[in-house]
C-alpha cells in the first residue's frame, strides 16, 4: 500500500480550513483531491443550472489551488460508491478521507462506500465534521436530546467555545503562490492507472448539460469567497442588523452560495466576525454583529435538526399540516413560479430568482408566506421550485425556511402571514425593489405600486396582471382550514 491518501471534496470546495483534509497531511504528505460528479445528484430533476455552473467554477478555482500547492484534484463520474473505491484500489491508495454531511443522501452514501472500502482494506476517516461549527452531537438540551426549537439551542451553542479556522499544512495560503515541497502529483505511471479507472478532465456545465449563459450573480472560488468576506466584515457587517431587511440594498453578505459548497471554511467566517465584533466601537454594531453570527446559528439549527430529523426532508413536521387540504391550483402555482400574481412585491421576488438564482431573504419568507398561506399550495411545491432555481440551494436551510414560513416546522408560533402590501411598505418603501424586477410598473406611483391598489385598465395597459387571489379572502380560508386541521 502506498502512502497515498485520496481526499474527497463534496460540499467542501476549499482547501483553507478544511478539517478532513488537514487530518488527511496529518496522516501523510502524499495527499491528492478528488471530486466525483455524482449521477444521484446531476440526474435529479432539481439540480439548477446556476449552482451546477458555481460548482463547476468552484471546481475549476479548487483544481488551480491545487496545482498550485504541488498537487492536484481528480475528477470521477459515476456512483461514488463504486468509483471510489475502484480508484482508490487501483492506485493503492492507503485510504479515502472526507468531510461528514447531514443530508440523508449523503448518510446512505457515505456509509455504502466505508462499507465497499472496509471491504477493499482501504482506510477512511471516521465521521468528521467540518461544515458546522459544532457537531449535533454536542449541542443537546439538558435530557440530552437534540433541541427542536431554535432559541434554546442558540443559547447552548453560543455559549461553547468556537474552534479556530484549521492550517492545511502543506497548503500556501490564498495570498502567497509559492508551492509548498512536501506535495507530491502523482506519477506518470500511476496517472495512466488513474485514467484507466476512470479519471476524467473537469467538464464544463454545458459538457453535463446545464446551460447558464449569464454571468453568475456570485463569483465562484475559495479567492473571490475570502474577499467577499473580507468586504462584508470591514463595513456592512456593522449595519447588517437594519439594512438586512431591505431587498434593493446589498446589506447581506451573500455568503450562501460558498457556504454550501464549503468555499470558505465555516470557522473562518466565525472568525471574522469575531474579529469584527472586537473592533466594533458601538452596542449598535455589536448589537448587529450578533445578529449575524444568529443567522449563522439558524444554519446550523437547520443542519443539526436535519440530521436527528432527516423525515423533516419528506413533508410537514407539524401534525395539523400532514394532510393539510391544500388547494394546489396548477394555474396559480405557474403564476407565483414565474413573477406574475399581480402582487408586485411577490412577483419582483420571484423575477429575481428566475433572473439571477438568488433571492433575498426577506423576499424568500414574502413568497413562500404567499405560495403557502395566500395560493394554499403544498410548500413542498415551492420548496422543489426553489431547488431548481437556487445558486445557493440547501436543504437543510430551504426546507428549514419553507417549514417555517407555513408554520408546518418545529418552530414553536405557529401561523404566521405576511400581507404582500405591509411588507412591501415596509421594506421596499420607495419601491425600488420592485421596479428593479417589474419593469412595466416603474411608472407606477410609489403607494400604490406598494399598496397594489392599480385599477384592471392601468394593469392591462401595462401588461401586468390582476392578482390572481384576494389576500383577505384566502388568509380567511387558510385559517379555517388550519383550524379544522387541529381538531
Ligand atoms: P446573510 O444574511 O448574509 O446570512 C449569512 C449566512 O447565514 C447565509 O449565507 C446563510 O448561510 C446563513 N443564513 C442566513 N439566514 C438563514 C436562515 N434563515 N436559515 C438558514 N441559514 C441562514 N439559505 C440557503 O443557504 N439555502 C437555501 O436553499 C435557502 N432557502 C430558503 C428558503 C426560504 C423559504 C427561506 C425563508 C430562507 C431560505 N434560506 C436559504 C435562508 C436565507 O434566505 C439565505 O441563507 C440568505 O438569504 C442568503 O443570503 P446571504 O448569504 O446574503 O445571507
Ligand atoms: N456532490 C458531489 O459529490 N458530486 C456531485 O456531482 C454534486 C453535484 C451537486 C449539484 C448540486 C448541488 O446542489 C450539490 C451537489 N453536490 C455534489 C454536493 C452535495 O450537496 C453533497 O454531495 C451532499 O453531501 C449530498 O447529500
């Protein structure tokens, strides 16, 4: 057995702060990537096109910087639970490390190939957590059960000691080029072994058949992730806690999508917020900074309660809601997917995803609140609708969201209903949101382009829709029906 160990990049397209892989240069200095295009995932009718572009671009960012370490990163394609273990065999490679995940795809998968590999007399890495700060193992409630409420875990979790970002030894970090001596490639003739059992070339997206022919709203790569942060922690950071909620302001960090697919180390990000919050002057800015390391716990409360949950990925948690009468009118569901339910905000929302693949948050709880409660859609219709569209789609987080937005989760308040016209007020108050995405209403005056209240002539002269539901009509209904559920 050679000294060579494969390391496998799922959702962890880095090398910086990568648990798995430092443990991996722990064990031996001859460590190459691995990612394996995985049929399961690709051939899903739900894989967007934009996140298959970022991930590919992420890829080619994590083949460079492996090359520019003095090593580098093997491409598969095929089940990696038979791919794997035939690579790893054929160049006698002592074992197979990667980072754990929550999703219950990858449980299933990843215990087949420990299985296929133990059979083989190839190594692994037992369980190894790396895309959460803390393990759901260690954030439990005092009769040490999992929590399935978010404030009583924030409350544990914050109160741990958080781990620092990880040193992948051999690794020259983002800012110096120079390659270290210990990496190894592999060798001409263990190269044409690789080939033989099936090493292939990075292929485009296009090559697997996702077409995205726009700019990608985010840039891909570990690099543009780091200065994404860094940008977001110099100043944004101290105000988050009042422009977060304003959809036409760039107050967020737009972290997500390199927070799927680990680009940036989740311990990296936690610290430069830490670091944030030493610098910070104000209880104001201390005060936001929390509020953001919040929104971080809201990503690991979503993973964690996936993890012990993983039926919450098949439906509604909340009884009232298993076999909720939901309306699932075909004609308003294809409205509400492609912007034009007559409500502007909800439209401006849905044209932003369809545009660009990424939504606001505050629009994601407007539109779902509005699939589920106004339209009394399943939201596991809007939960798929969003898997398609997302360059940042989780889901953990997605499903987390849409439980909680049709009150159908654990969360302990359990209805919750936006009006469509309260929240535009409030949060797109002049209205640039919506005249940004809904073009054909910028000459619209502000309060009623807020209110909605624009006659059926000026709608048909514009080209814009009647809404497609009333707003009070249908929270009337959606509560009665809620009401009947519970008895
Ligand atoms: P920031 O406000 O800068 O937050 C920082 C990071 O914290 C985010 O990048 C994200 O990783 C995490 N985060 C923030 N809010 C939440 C939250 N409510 N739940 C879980 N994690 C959070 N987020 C996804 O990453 N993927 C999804 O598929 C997804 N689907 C959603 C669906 C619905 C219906 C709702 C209401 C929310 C969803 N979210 C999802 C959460 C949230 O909308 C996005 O994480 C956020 O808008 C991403 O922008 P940002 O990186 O600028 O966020
Ligand atoms: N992971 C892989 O290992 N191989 C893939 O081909 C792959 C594609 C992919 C496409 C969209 C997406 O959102 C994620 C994707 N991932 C892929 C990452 C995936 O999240 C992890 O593999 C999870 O562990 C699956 O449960």
């Amino acid at each position: 057995m050679s000294d060579l160990i494969l390391f496998w990049h799922r959702r962890d397209l880095r090398i910086s702060d990568n648990t798995g892989l430092a443990a991996a240069r722990e064990k031996s200095a001859y460590v190459v990537g691995l990612f394996c295009l995985d049929p399961n995932i690709l051939e899903r009718d739900d894989a967007a096109p934009v996140r298959v572009t970022y991930m590919i671009g992420c890829l080619q960012a994590l083949k460079q910087r492996y090359a520019e370490a003095g090593s580098q990163l093997l491409i598969l394609k095929g089940n990696p639970t038979e791919a794997i273990p035939r690579l790893a065999e054929a160049l006698n490679a002592q074992a197979v490390f990667w980072n754990w995940d929550v999703e219950p795809y990858s449980q299933i998968r990843d215990r087949n190939l420990i299985e296929a590999l133990k059979e083989k007399g190839i190594g692994f890495l037992e369980k190894n957590w790396d895309q959460i700060l803390h393990s759901p193992d260690e954030i439990r409630s005092g009769s040490n059960s999992p929590y399935t409420v978010y404030t009583p875990f924030w409350k544990n979790w914050i109160s741990r000691p958080k781990m620092k970002p990880v040193e992948t030894r051999f690794i020259a970090s983002p800012s110096t080029k120079s390659p270290s001596a210990s990496l190894q490639n592999l060798t001409p003739e263990e190269e044409k072994i690789a080939k033989q059992a099936g090493v292939i070339e990075l292929p485009t997206a296009k090559d697997l058949g996702f077409i995205w022919d726009k700019e990608l709203f985010l840039a891909p790569g570990e690099a543009a992730a780091q200065e994404r942060l860094e940008e977001f922690c110099s100043k944004a950071i101290d105000e988050y806690q009042e422009q977060r909620n304003f959809p036409a302001i760039d107050g967020t960090s737009r972290l997500s999508a390199a927070l799927k697919f680990g680009v940036i180390g989740i311990r990296t990000v936690w610290q430069a917020t830490e670091e944030a919050m030493s610098n910070s002057r104000s209880d104001e800015t201390q005060k936001a900074i929390r509020t953001y390391q919040q929104e971080i716990a809201w990503r690991e409360f979503y993973q964690h309660v996936m993890y012990q949950f993983p039926e919450l990925a098949e439906g509604a948690y909340r009884e009232p809601f298993k076999n909720f009468p939901w309306q699932n009118n075909e004609k308003h569901f294809q409205a509400w997917c492609e912007g034009k339910t007559g409500y502007p905000i909800v439209d401006a929302a849905m044209r932003q995803l369809n545009e660009i693949g990424w939504m606001h948050n505050r629009c994601r709880m407007i539109v779902a609140s509005f699939l589920t409660k106004d339209l009394i859609v399943n939201p596991q219709l809007g939960e798929k609708y969003f898997m398609q569209k997302l360059i940042d789609w989780d889901l953990s987080a997605n499903n987390g969201g849409w439980q909680w937005s049709a009150s159908s989760g654990m969360d302990p308040k359990p209805l919750r209903i936006f009006n469509p016209a309260s929240q535009a007020q409030k949060f797109d108050a002049e209205g640039e949101y919506i005249r940004q995405w809904v073009p054909e209403l910028r000459s619209v005056d502000t309060a009623f382009l807020l209110n909605g209240n624009i006659t059926p002539i000026e709608r048909s002269s514009l080209g814009y829709p009647n809404p497609i539901v009333d707003h009070n009509q249908q929270q009337r209904f959606f509560k009665e029906a809620y009401q009947r559920q519970k008895v």
